[in-house]
C-alpha cells in the first residue's frame, strides 16, 4: 500500500470518528430538550370564566356531552400544578357532588384544590321568609346598586325618579271642566306638563339575598366545612376580575310593598341607599328641579 492511500485511509478513519461524535452529541442534546420539554394530559376551564360556586356536576355533564366549559389538552410538564387533573376519571371524582372554590380564569389548568366539598345543610329560601312577607327579586346597575356592597342581611332604601304628567287648562277656564266630547267654544287645547320628580319610595326594607347568598338563619347554627383551599393559577395567567356582590336583590317586602316596588322599577329609574343597623326612616317631601336648590328658583332666577 502506498504512502498516499495511507494518508487518505487515517484522513476516512479521523472524519468518520468526528462524525460519530458531533451526531452522539446532537443526540444527548436533543434528549435532554424533550426530557425538559414532556407533554402530559390536562383539563382546563373553558374560554370563559368558572364562577365561585359553580357545581362540579355541571361541568361533568357538559364534558359528557361535547361541550366547552372543560377542554381536554396537553401541556409541559414543569408547567402543570402538582394536583392538575389529568385524566376523565379522575376529572369525574374531583368535581362530583363539589363547587368551585373561587373563580377560575379562562383556559386555566384544572386541580383539585380548586373544588370543594360543602357540608352544610340547606335551608330552603321559603323557610326563611317571615310569616306576612313574600321574597321579590330587583336588578340594578353598579352604579344604582352601591357597587355591590350591599350584602344579604342589610337593609336598603328604594329612591325613584319618574316623570309626571299634568294637563293644565288655559287660565281662562280654570275651574271649569272641559271634556274632549264637549269642549267650549273658543277654548284652547289643555298644555301638557312633565315634571321630574325624585322621592324615596320605600325605606328600610330588609334584603333576604344578594345574588345567590341567601341571608342567614339567625336560629340555625353555623355549621360547615371545606376541604381545599382556594383557587389557583399559573404564572402568567389572569386572575378573574372580582366585581364585588351582585347586584340583584331579593328583598323582604309585605304584598303592599311589593306592588309599589313593582310599579317604581316598572315606571321609573330606582336608586338604592345602603342603611346602618340603627337606621330609622325619616320623611322627605322629595325634590323636583324648583325645590333642587333648597328654594325657589322660578323666582331666585326672574325674581318676584
């Protein structure tokens, strides 16, 4: 063999051990990425939010059928709560019979410290509501509802602002009855007035339920108890936006109450008051825009 072929033989021998290493080195690599990078099973909330208090079956059920508050998926391993869900049956053990602790955020991984198991023993809502009373329901705006501080148990006040109507006859025929059949000769169509009157309408009235938080029984005992603790989540994921109490009411009201609640919410735009316990209801003529200014302001603005 000569000189030349061994040169090119050790040349074949040296590229094809350089080879070997860099591919068993790219290979350690690439075995280290997806060790690192494992994917497991998972089940997340929906695109929207889970309520406080949402019961677990709803959601089996709902997964049962398709639907979309709890999706099925995967993520990496380093990402994923030690307690996440990762399998139907298991998903089935931890919600049945428990609600949700907290809100859970859109998307996020379900685990089972956010679902709990409520013991109490539920009263139904007719038993709470005194002999002569029934429950009414009313919605209000943030705004009108005192921003949702208004908790079962309190006592609230109901102002309305309605519009009133006036037919008033012209100055000549006053006293004098006109009927549409049979008007006076020569008289004039009767002006129509609209005054804005604010007054409050009902005071005091006790609030038997905000929202679903039901007011409670004052007799009964306090018994309850919880096996997790509160909602989670990951890094980087929002945490549902706590808006407060609802501001939908269920208020304590006689038969005559309820009529005249009904009627204000029915003709009018209804405010509440949020009252302390030593609250005691206090007569007010009610305003309109002459009485606004604490006086007369036909004649502070043109004088008497």
């Amino acid at each position: 063999m000569g000189r030349r072929a061994i040169v090119l033989l050790v040349a074949l021998v040296l590229a094809g051990v350089a080879a070997w290493a860099v591919w068993n080195f790219l290979q350690s690599v690439e075995q280290e990425a997806e060790a690192g990078q494992q994917q497991v099973d998972v089940f997340r909330a929906g695109d929207q939010n889970i309520q406080e208090g949402t019961q677990g079956d709803v959601l089996i059920s709902d997964f049962n059928a398709g639907g979309t508050l709890v999706q099925a998926g995967t993520d990496e391993i380093q990402d994923v709560p030690a307690d996440a869900i990762q399998t139907a049956d298991e998903l089935r053990e931890v919600l049945s019979g428990k609600v949700a602790a907290g809100p859970i955020s859109g998307n996020a991984v379900l685990t089972r410290s956010q679902w709990i198991e409520v013991t109490a023993d539920v009263i139904p809502l007719a038993e709470r509501i005194p002999s002569g009373k029934q429950a009414l329901t009313i919605g209000t705006s943030n705004l009108q509802g005192v921003n949702g501080f208004v908790e079962a148990g309190d006592r609230v006040n109901l102002i309305i602002t309605l519009e009133l109507r006036f037919d008033l006859l012209p100055e000549q025929f006053s006293g004098i009855a006109v009927t549409p059949e049979q008007p006076a000769e020569g008289a004039q169509e009767a002006e129509e007035v609209v005054v804005t009157y604010t007054r409050y309408v009902m005071q005091g009235i006790p609030v038997l339920a905000a929202g679903r938080e039901i007011r409670p029984d004052a007799d009964a005992p306090t018994e309850g108890s919880v096996d997790a603790t509160t909602a989670t989540t990951l890094p980087g994921e929002q945490q549902a936006e706590d808006t407060g109490n609802e501001t939908v009411f269920t208020l304590e009201v006689t038969p005559d109450q309820a009529e005249r609640i009904v009627y204000a919410v029915q003709n009018g735009t209804v405010w509440l008051t949020l009252v302390p316990e030593d609250f005691v209801e206090v007569e007010t003529p009610g305003v309109i825009i002459d009485t606004l200014f604490g006086g007369d302001l036909i004649e502070d603005i043109f004088g008497s």
